[in-house]
C-alpha cells in the first residue's frame, strides 16, 4: 500500500472453479481476513417474515454439523478465528478473520457453517429472543421510531421500507422450517462474491476457495425486486411524549454508477457530513444553537443512494431548526459550494484514505463493497486524482441536479411546535 504519490491498494485478482475473487496480500502481520457476499439479505423475506434472512444468519454461528452450539463457540475461541454471518437490506454476507497457523480450521468451520447449520431448538429460541429484545429496542427512542417511518413511507410495498432485522410481531411467529427455507435461497455458489486481505499469496488464495465453497449448491440465488423510486412524502409527526423531537430528513439521491457520485459525495460533505465543518452544523449549531448536532449523507441501497439525514432539538425549536435546514439546502442548490470549501473537503478525504485499511478485515470489506457496486479494481488508487480534478463548477452542476429543498421529506418523532 502506497501512499507517496497519492493512493493505491495493490489489487489482484483471484479465478478458479469459476469463483472470482479480490486479493491484497499483506505480509506484515500473520492474519488473514475473507469476506464473501451473495444479493439478497432481507429483500428475499417474504412479506409478514420480515427478519428471517437476519435471524438465520445468526444462527449459523450457533453450532454445524456435530457441533452444537457451545462446541462451535469453543472451536472458534480456541484459534481465536472469529466467523460471523449477516444479512442486510440487500445482501447476505459472511467473513472470518484468522491467524494463519488457523487458517484449515477457519476454512472448516465456514464451510460446515454453510453447508450444515443445526438451527437447534434451543439455539433459535435464545437468538430468536436477543433478536426480539434488539426489534424493540430500536422502537424505544423517538429516533428509532422515525427512522423506520421514514424508509416505510420512502418505499411503501418494497423491502427496503420494511425493517431488515424485522419486528417483535414478525421475528415470534418465524418457524425453522423459514429459516431453513432462507439459507436454501440464499447459499449457493452463483452469484458469490468474495474479497480476501493479509498473510496469503494469489496461490494459497486461489488453493482455499475450492476447500471453503466447492460444497455449495449449484446456482445462484433469486432475483431481488429492483429498488422503486423514491417517495416523497412531504412531513410526518409521530406524536411521542419527550422533550425533544428526533427529525429524519432526506429525498432521493442518485445511482452508485452515476458519473457524479463522487462530486455528490463531496458536494453532501460540505452541506452535511463534514462535523462541524458542515453548513447545517455551521447554520444549525455554531451560529443559532438549535441542537448540539446535526449531519447526513448517502445511505446506499440496492446500489442506490438516498440522502438522509438527522437531528434532535427541542419541541419549540423543530419549526426553525427545519426552515434553517431547507434554507442551506436551498442555498447549496443554488450557489453550489466555495472554492475553500470544496479545497478542504478534497483535502480531508485524500488524506484520510489509508487511514481506512489500518488492517486485513477494513481491507477485506472494503474490496467487498467495491464489487457489490461494480467498481474496477482500480477505482480505489484513480479516486484521489479523481476528488482533486473536481472543480467548483462541477460540484454546483451536480448540487442543481440533485439537491430538491421543496421535496425534503421529514419524519418528526415528537411533540413539535409550530409544525
């Protein structure tokens, strides 16, 4: 990894037996980390078993072949691997970090992970009831209950308005046979994606992908329903009893392929990501004190980025806090950003990009996320040319674009005034 002349992470890239996968090879240190992912995730629930991908996932964990549960966990804590499935809104993702000396029994342990999870009783009904303590949980703070009620109302009829890790209702009612059902759909060898990072050579690399996926079954999972646009839907309150409102605020954004996606991504920095170098936390915070904090960003979802954004502030102040917000929104989509700003913006990202491959599992997940959305392997070492080539004009193009203050859709969780 270099970092000399500007960026680079030496990617190579791993064929065989029709698997393909993404390689940064690191020697430094003895540990070797695999990520691997397949579409899917909670976009294949069906309706009413919202949560059913992502509790079977964390079962998968939970004891395999003869191991039940505890006899896994001490396999695992013995070579100190960790191994962990997930499913997201639209993925389904799996990945071990592990010493080398570890790596046969990594391999094994995934494998049979995969291949033949127990899904024991007792083992469903202790996750199924840490997954039902977590769905409520996220609907004990204002925040939570906006949040949802925000993607419910931005995508009506679609997965992605409907919680991932499902709900209290959905999660009680899922039998093992649902479960069992999920990973059918969802293990195969198709559609596999895999990225791998430290103490391996494209040799041992491309010797390991047999042992740990030879096993699964043909053909790849279903397609997921593609992403519908956006709705706006102008302003909602959720009448909460509690001092402060939480705010959800967002509208559409655009694709991850879109040619603008990065001047987006640092035009949004300037107007709400960048801490307290932001204009809404400037607006919001420094300069009239409406709330300690404010920022948002794109959220990506089945390869498409919607802006979102938050904010708590007192009850009597949500009114000015919102009118502030549109009003940099506007401001931003009219004049686009200053020189300086966009200069410290490129600035700060440039120079924090190695910061983010710090080790073997950052790196991993990172060349993941980089097939998830059909980057080239050599998208990473081309972005810092890339962010210093943008120009103020261009950002203020890409502002007028995709920046619509009259259709920011707003959740308020709260009892605000004046709204």
């Amino acid at each position: 990894m270099s970092v000399e002349h500007g960026f680079s992470l030496p990617i190579q890239v791993v064929e065989v037996e029709g698997i393909t996968a993404w390689l940064v090879e690191d020697q430094s240190v003895p540990v070797v980390s695999v990520s691997w992912s397949w579409r899917g995730g909670a976009a294949l629930d069906p309706v009413g078993q919202e949560g059913t991908a992502a509790l079977a996932a964390a079962l998968l964990t939970e004891g395999a072949g003869s191991l039940r549960a505890t006899d896994f966990a001490d396999a695992l804590r013995d070579q100190a691997i960790s191994l962990n499935f997930s499913a997201d809104r639209d993925s389904f993702e799996g990945g071990f970090r592990a010493l080398t000396t570890a790596l046969p029994e990594a391999l094994r342990l995934a494998r049979l992970a995969m291949l033949e999870p127990r899904l024991d009783a007792d083992a469903l009904e202790r996750v199924r009831a840490r997954s039902i303590a977590n769905a409520r949980r996220a609907l004990e703070t204002p925040r939570g209950q906006a949040v949802r009620a925000f993607w419910a109302a931005a995508f009506p009829g679609h997965s992605a308005g409907r919680p991932s890790g499902g709900t209290a209702e959905s999660l009680a009612g899922l039998p093992v046979e649902a479960l069992r059902a999920a990973l059918g759909r969802q293990i195969h060898r198709g559609g596999l994606l895999v990225a791998a990072s430290g103490a391996i050579t494209a040799d041992g690399l491309r010797a390991m992908l047999p042992a740990l996926f030879g096993g699964l079954p043909a053909g790849a999972p279903p397609a997921v329903a593609p992403l519908p646009p956006f709705r706006a839907f102008g302003q909602q309150i959720l009448p909460t009893v509690t001092p402060q409102s939480a705010v959800i605020f967002g509208q559409d954004g655009l694709a991850s392929a879109d040619p603008d996606w990065e001047a987006a991504q640092v035009m949004l920095r300037i107007l709400a990501g960048g801490g307290f170098t932001s204009r809404l936390m400037q607006s919001v915070r420094e300069q009239r004190g409406l709330a300690y904090g404010i920022g948002g960003g794109l959220d990506l979802l089945f390869r498409h980025g919607v802006i979102i954004g938050s904010v708590a502030t007192e009850n009597a102040r949500v009114a000015e806090t919102l009118a502030v917000t549109r009003e940099e929104w506007a401001r931003m989509a009219a004049e686009g950003p200053k020189e300086e700003e966009l200069a410290d913006a490129v600035a700060f990202l440039t120079g924090s990009m190695p910061l983010q491959f710090t080790d073997s599992r950052r790196v991993a997940g990172t060349l993941l996320t980089l097939r998830q959305n059909d980057r080239p392997t050599d998208w990473l070492s081309g972005r810092p040319a890339r962010l210093r080539a943008l120009t103020r004009e261009r950002l203020a193009a890409v502002a007028q674009r995709v920046l619509r203050p009259d259709a920011l859709s707003v959740v308020v969780a709260g009892q605000p005034v004046g709204l």
